[in-house]
C-alpha cells in the first residue's frame, strides 16, 4: 500500500518479460561494461523468475486437472 502511485497496479510479471524482452535487443559494444553487466544481471533474474512461475502455474494446473478427473474432495 505504501507503493508509489506509478507502481499501484504494477503487475511483476509483465515486468519481467518486458526485462527479459529488452535485454535482446541490447548493443554489448554501445554500452559501458557495468551497465551491462547490471542489465544482464536483471535479465536473468527476470527470466527465471517467469520460468519459476511458469513451473507453479503447470503444477497448480496438473494439480487441479487429477481433482478434476476423481471429481472434488472435502478440500476443493
């Protein structure tokens, strides 16, 4: 709630691949060497946090799709 009024409605993940997006297109010889050691660190962040969310959301959805099949429990 104490987020800056740019941040409010900032969706994380959207960031991620906007990072992960960009970097691509990113001149290693037209940049200074911190910057982009800085750049390529926050891609590779970036991307694995969106595979990290990526292999939750398949379990989340395998998880969901097996109480499916055996139709819903006392926890569903």
């Amino acid at each position: 709630m104490a987020a800056t009024p740019a941040l409010r409605g900032f969706d994380p993940n959207e960031g991620y691949r906007l990072i992960a997006r960009l970097f691509q297109s990113v001149l290693r010889d037209r940049v200074n060497s911190a910057d982009y050691a800085r750049a390529e660190k926050q891609a590779r962040m970036a991307s694995h946090r969106l595979a990290r969310q990526a292999r939750e959301t398949a379990q989340v959805e395998k998880r969901s799709g097996r109480s499916g099949d055996r139709g819903p429990t006392l926890f569903d």
